[in-house]
C-alpha cells in the first residue's frame, strides 16, 4: 500500500510517545554493558538484520568497546507494510559464520518467526555459539515460549510501532523515539 507523505505526517503527529529518545539510549547503553559482560572476550560477529536491525545494530556497535566484526544479512517477512509467513531471503551474511560466536541484531522481536529462522540459519552456517539482541520485545502471547531475546531493550504492548528502525509503510524509521500509532 503506498501512501503519501501528508498521511505520515498526520500519524507521526497523532502517534502515542512510548520510549523518549533517552529512554532508547539508556536502554542501548544497558544493553551494551551486557554484552560486553558476555561476549567481550568471546571474538563477536555482530549480524545487523536489515532493515530495521540498521538503527539499533550501529547504536549497539559504537557502544561496544571490546574487538567486535560487523556484518548483516537482509532475510524478512515484512514487505512494508505487515508480516507474511514466508520468510525471503534477500542477502546473506558475507562473512563465515562457522565456529564463530554470533550476535544478531534487530529491531523488534514480535511473533518471532523471523528471528526464530536467522537464528537456526546462522547455528545451520556452523556458528559456535548464536546470540540475539532485539531493541524492542511486544508483549503478547503470539510468540512460541522457547524463542526469547538473550538482550533486550525495551518491552512494548502490543500495537503497532515506528521509531529507531521500526517503520510506518517504509517512513519514520529514523524517529528518535518509539512510538505507537494511535488507535492500534
């Protein structure tokens, strides 16, 4: 569905404030020292899953102050607009993931299909050891009970959110803030 910048507009305008952007910081900088207490000496492949892993994956690297690679591989359900159940793979990791200690990075961990699939891909790819940050976990019971986020941000009901690499249709993903549209 393609909507024109007026409409975006109108829902940033309208939108709910849920996380400030130095709620988001504080919970980046948290969320660093964590990692490094796990993974500092552990030689990390930091996987960014584009698109919306872009924010919060440069957020976290330039926080992280221990060695650390980056990488990023571009797999999504999402089409801009709501989730299918396909997942396609657009682009892969192009380092070797094998024997390595891998953190994936995203924005959001919602339903968790998407991250379930990177996940056993990058353990399927020989990873020693597969780690997942998510910026943002919705509150809800859609999810299956095994998958949980080892890092996690933020938590946020469950409505429909934009902010810090979460998109509205491909918009507002460079908000600082996490937002909800209002009325979802």
């Amino acid at each position: 569905m393609e909507i024109d910048t007026d409409t975006v507009q109108q829902v940033l305008a309208g939108a709910d404030l849920l996380y400030s952007q130095q709620d988001v910081e504080q919970a980046l900088d948290r969320m660093a020292v964590d990692i490094e207490a796990l993974l500092g000496k552990r030689n990390p492949l930091l996987v960014c899953v584009m698109t919306g892993g872009l924010v919060p994956a440069g957020e976290l690297f330039t926080r992280l102050d221990f060695p650390v690679q980056l990488d990023y591989l571009h797999a999504t359900r999402y089409q801009g607009t709501q989730g299918g159940t396909e997942l396609k793979w657009i682009c892969e990791p192009s380092r070797s993931l094998r024997d390595r200690t891998v953190l994936v990075v995203d924005d959001i961990l919602d339903e968790g299909l998407t991250l379930a699939a990177i996940l056993d891909y990058c353990r399927a790819q020989g990873a020693a050891a597969v780690y997942s940050a998510v910026l943002i976990e919705k509150l809800h019971t859609r999810k299956p009970d095994d998958l949980k986020a080892d890092f996690v941000g933020l938590q946020a009901e469950d409505r429909y959110l934009f902010g810090y690499g979460m998109d509205y249709h491909g918009y507002l993903r460079n908000v600082k803030g996490i937002y909800a549209v209002a009325g979802s």
